[in-house]
C-alpha cells in the first residue's frame, strides 16, 4: 500500500509571494492531491466525485473528524454535472425551506476561497429573473416576498430599473414577450465551477481523504437490511457506510441497494460564443423564454435553458438546442445577433416531482443519499455536504435538511420550488 | 435529430411528440396505501437502456402509442399502437 504523496501532508499555502517567487524560479508547484491506492476498507464510501461528494467528505474530515473516507468516481472529478454547470449561485427560491437552504449555502461560498485557500473567483454580480405576463409577475412577488422574511436581499424592478442594469436588453412593447418587471437579487452571481471542485478535493486529500478517479462503483452489497460492501470494477471495499452522490447516475447507484427513487434523468444542455468586451455585468434569466445568460470574466457569454424536453442518459448536444436557444436569446437581445457560438454541451440532471433534492437516510442502513440536485444543485454544493456529513456523523438528519427527506413523497410533504427553479438554476 | 415511427401518421421528427414516460399500473382507488399511491406518482425505474414508454403526437394526430426506445443511444426502436 504505497501512497506517491502521503495524503495528509500539509499542503503548500497559494499566496501572492508563492505566485511571485515560483515566477522567479519557475520551480513546479506541488500535486494538488494524489493518487492513492485505494484500500481495502474505509469507513465511508462517496460514491461520486462531483462537488456534491467531494463537499461531504470534507465536512466529515473537517467538522467530525472522520477522515477515513474515499470519493470514487468512474471518471475524473468533476466529470458529471459539477464540470458542465453555468455556475450561477443564488438564493432567491419560492418555499421557505429551499431559502433558508440555499441562503446558507450562498453564505458559505461568500467566505470558501479564504477557507479553502483557492480562488474560486466567486464574482456576486446580481442576478435577475424577468417576468413577461402577469402569472409570471405574480411568482416574482411571491418569491419577494418570501425572500425578504427570511432576510435574503431581492425585490421586484421595473422595465426601466432593467433597462438601467442592463441597457442592452429590449423592454419595448411591441415584442412577443415584453418584459413587465423582474425579481432582482444582488447577491447572486457566479463562480468558477472546476475551482471550487478542485477546492474541494485539495482540502479534503490534505486532511487523509482518498480520492480515487476512473473506477467504477458496480455494486453495493447488502446484509440483513445494512451496507456490507461496495464493489468497484478495481475490487471490493468493506465499509458500512456508503453515500450515493452520483447526481444523474443516481437512480443506477440506489437500484444498487435496492432502493428506488422517485428520480428521472434528463440532460440539460449549455453553450458558450467568442468573447467580447464586458457589457453584461448580470444574470439574466426569463423563464418564458427558456433562456439565461451571463458573461465571464474572460468575456465569454454563457446560455442555458430548461432541461431537454425528454429523458435520456445520452451527454450528446443536439441542433435543436442551439437553433431553440438563439431564437430567445435574439428576441431578449437583438443587438447579439452577430455573436459565434464557440461550443455547446451537456450534462446530466437527476430531477424530482418537486424540483427539490433528496437528502438523507435510506431504508437500508448506512446508505446514504445526496440527490435529485436537478439543473440547480451548484449552488447547493457547500450546505448539502455540511448537512450530509452531519446526518451520517451522527445518524441525524440536521434541521436545515428535514424537509428534503426521501419519505416526504408517501407523506405528500412535498417541497414544490418549479416556479424558482424550472430555468434559473 | 431523433425520430419516432408513429404509429399512424409514420416516421417524424422527435420534436413533434411529448413524452409521458413509463405507465406503472395504476393502484386501487379503494384500498391502496400511501406507499402504493407515491410509488404510482413519483417513483420510477429510470432505467439506463431499452425501455416502454408512453407518448403522445402532440403536433400531429394528438394520440398516444407506446415506444420502445434507448435511454443511452438515444434511439426509438419499435412503436405499439395499443396504449396498454
Ligand atoms: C448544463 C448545466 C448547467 C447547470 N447550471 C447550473 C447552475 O447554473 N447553477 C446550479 O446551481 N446548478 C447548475 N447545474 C446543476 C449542477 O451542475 C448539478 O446539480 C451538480 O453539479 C451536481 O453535483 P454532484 O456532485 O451531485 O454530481 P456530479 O457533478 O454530476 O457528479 C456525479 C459523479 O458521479 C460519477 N459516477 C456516476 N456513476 C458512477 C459509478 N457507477 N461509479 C463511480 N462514479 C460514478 C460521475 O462520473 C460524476 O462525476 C447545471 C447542470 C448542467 C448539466
Ligand atoms: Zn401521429
């Protein structure tokens, strides 16, 4: 059992006077995180190397000093949806439950490139949700409203309070859709996705985490109703404790233990054009248009849109995408019409009735779920860890979770946040 | 771009059909428990590969037909014109 860098040695701190003096000497940086041979037992096994997996491990390494954990992915990390997300972070949901959720994972992120030393490049630029008839005025009230009880920063604007954030926008009337007003929340923005992933990893491989990449979980054994053993395409691991954080595979994972899901899987598709000079300095989303945007700090701007209109497990981009896309985007827009689109993509999302994750225990003990992260659990990644690694700590799912439990779809207790979260991710 | 034989109006565009996805049986209204009528609502196989599934020509004849199709090759195989 060799480990090529020992996990558990103290990493090398980023800091101005590093970047300057590594410039002096051209000397390499060290590793981020190793590569070591995965033992024979653990005792936990995340199953998933996306941010969702990474993020409970580090937790549970950090806040409970359990630090005898691998994260096994089938692919690098990062690989699944954490590495294909627009980033956009926000916590302007509609059910109170999902705000004060996402406002605590929106309050983690604000201080995580100083915990995690790694700069993540988190820019909290605003984000805005335009409506375009009155239901959709009415959700944005709504969202107000319950936003500013639970002390989150977001109101409703005006066309010409939209105009002035973002002059490059239509507001005229004589569009098919005009814009009536918008729910603005200066706190949203985005990040950079692969940064907070290898943020993540970094920090938890420095405290005896495994990272094992590009092996693949094939089975999960089950003894008299508890986890006996995971079994990977590499060899079995003993542990009693497994956690299933694979997003889009994770119907695959759960039928593993037996344990069905009330979960689809759907690809959600992105694109990206050439950069320009900066001029959006926003997320725009309209739910009516299926549409959002924003620019990066490399001037790039970044679409997204609803999910594909049927499930699939096929990552393939297709044309209607692209041609669905530029038609709203031109009509929000008009003044993009000369804009390249560079690339697009896909990536998998794990939806729920509800479009809230399922987080928790199962009926079989010591396996654990994270899932159901659908097109908006980036934003989601820093709390869902925290909150999983204190449930499979202590056995407890923490208070800040008790609504998202597996059991609330046979109690009818659902947490339905569409109106929040069906486009805006 | 995907297409789907329908079974009365012959082979078109993906685009043109809404999926309604898989038909588990529906539960006894008089007798079935919490558990039967979420596993009938929500709970589903979403299986990786061939499965039948329930759709509907929405932009053609307006009826619904059962589909065998790959969830991973993205691919419709075979149609049946009986919905149960
Ligand atoms: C195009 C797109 C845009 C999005 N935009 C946003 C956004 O703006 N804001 C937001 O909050 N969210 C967004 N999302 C959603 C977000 O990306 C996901 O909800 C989130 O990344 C899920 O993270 P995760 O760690 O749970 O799963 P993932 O990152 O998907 O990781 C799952 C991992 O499991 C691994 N795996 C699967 N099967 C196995 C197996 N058998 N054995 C071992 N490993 C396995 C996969 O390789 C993968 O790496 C978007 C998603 C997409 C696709
Ligand atoms: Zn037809």
């Amino acid at each position: 059992m060799v480990n090529n860098i020992n996990p558990g040695k103290k990493r090398s701190r980023y800091s101005a006077f590093q970047l300057f003096s590594k410039g002096l000497t051209q000397e390499d940086w060290p590793e981020i995180w190793s590569e070591p041979d995965m033992k024979d037992s653990y005792e936990v096994v995340i199953i998933g190397g996306g941010l969702h997996g990474l993020a409970t491990a580090y937790y549970l390494a950090k806040n409970h000093g359990i630090t005898d954990i691998a994260v096994i992915d089938k692919n690098y990390i990062g690989a699944g949806g954490s590495g294909r997300n627009t980033s956009i972070l926000r916590s302007n949901y509609l059910t109170p439950e999902g705000v004060k959720f996402y406002d605590r994972s929106l309050k983690l992120y604000e201080q995580l490139s100083s915990e995690l030393n790694f700069n993540l490049m988190f820019s909290q630029m605003g984000h805005m949700s335009l409506a375009h008839d009155d239901g959709g005025m009415r959700t944005m009230q709504w969202r107000a409203q319950v936003n500013q009880v639970q002390g989150v920063d977001s109101k409703v604007i005006s066309p010409d309070e939209i105009k002035e954030l973002v002059p490059y926008i239509d507001i005229s009337k004589n569009t098919r859709y005009p814009v009536l007003g918008a729910l603005y929340h200066p706190p949203g923005g985005t990040i950079r996705h692969d940064a907070v992933v290898w943020g993540y990893a970094r920090a938890a491989h420095e405290m005896g985490v495994h990272i094992i990449q590009h092996t693949e979980v094939t089975g999960i054994d089950v003894e008299n109703g508890r986890v006996t053993r995971v079994r990977t395409d590499k060899g079995n691991i003993a542990t009693g404790t497994a956690v299933n954080c694979t997003a889009g595979w994770a119907s695959l994972i759960s039928d593993m233990a037996g344990v069905k899901m009330p979960v689809t899987t759907s690809p959600l598709q992105a694109a990206v054009t050439e950069p320009v000079k900066p001029f959006l300095g926003t997320v725009v989303v309209s739910g009516t248009l299926h549409v959002y945007v924003s620019q990066t700090d490399r001037g790039e701007l970044v679409f997204g849109a609803s999910v594909d209109p049927f499930t699939s497990y096929s990552m393939r981009g297709t044309l209607e995408f692209v041609e669905g896309l530029a038609t709203n985007v031109l009509s929000l827009m008009p003044s993009l019409s000369k804009m390249r689109l560079l690339r697009q993509w896909a990536g998998l999302c794990d939806m729920t009735p509800d479009y809230s994750p399922i987080m928790g225990e199962t009926e079989v003990e010591g396996f654990y779920v994270d899932v159901g992260w659908g097109t908006y659990g980036f934003k989601a990644g820093p709390v869902a860890g925290e909150a999983m690694a204190e449930t499979i700590a202590t056995g407890k799912r923490p208070e800040i979770i008790q609504g998202f439990g597996l059991d609330r779809f046979s109690s009818g207790q659902l947490v339905g946040e569409k109106g929040a979260a069906a486009v805006g991710h | 771009m995907m297409q789907i034989n329908c079974p009365w109006c012959g082979l078109r565009n993906a685009t043109e059909f809404k999926q309604h996805g898989e038909k588990p049986p529906r539960p006894d209204v008089a007798n079935a428990t919490r558990e039967q009528w979420a596993d009938y609502l929500y709970f589903r196989n979403n299986t990786w590969g061939v499965v039948k599934e329930q759709w509907f020509h929405s932009s053609g004849c307006r009826q619904f037909f059962m589909l065998h199709r790959d969830t991973f090759a993205n691919k419709a195989i075979r149609s049946e014109g009986d919905v149960r």
